[in-house]
C-alpha cells in the first residue's frame, strides 16, 4: 500500500465529511415530517438550512 501524505489524508477525510453531510440532508426532511413538536420541526428546518450550506462550502 502506498503511504498517505497529508494532503491525500486531507482530501480523504473532506470526501468522508461531504459524504456524512449529504446523508444527513437526505434524513433531514424525514426526520422533519416525523416531528410532532412544532420547536422541533423548526430545528430540522434550520439544521437542513445550515447543512445545505455546508456541503456547499465543502
């Protein structure tokens, strides 16, 4: 196996993270509907919000 720089390791663990991100969008919405809670509902939203704007900056 060939050894690993920092940079591969670097874009490796972004790939990971991007990946974690966009599965999480994906059960936002779901977990969102579930919700009976309108504070909670609401949290889901904002979090969906903010996780879009991650995977962008990713």
């Amino acid at each position: 196996m060939a050894e690993k720089t920092l940079d591969t390791l670097f874009h490796d663990t972004l790939k990971d993270i991007h990946h974690a991100e966009r599965k999480i969008l994906k059960s936002l919405p779901k977990m969102q509907r579930a919700a009976q809670a309108p504070e909670l509902k609401a949290a889901f939203g904002k979090h969906k919000d903010g996780t879009g704007g991650q995977i962008e900056r990713l």
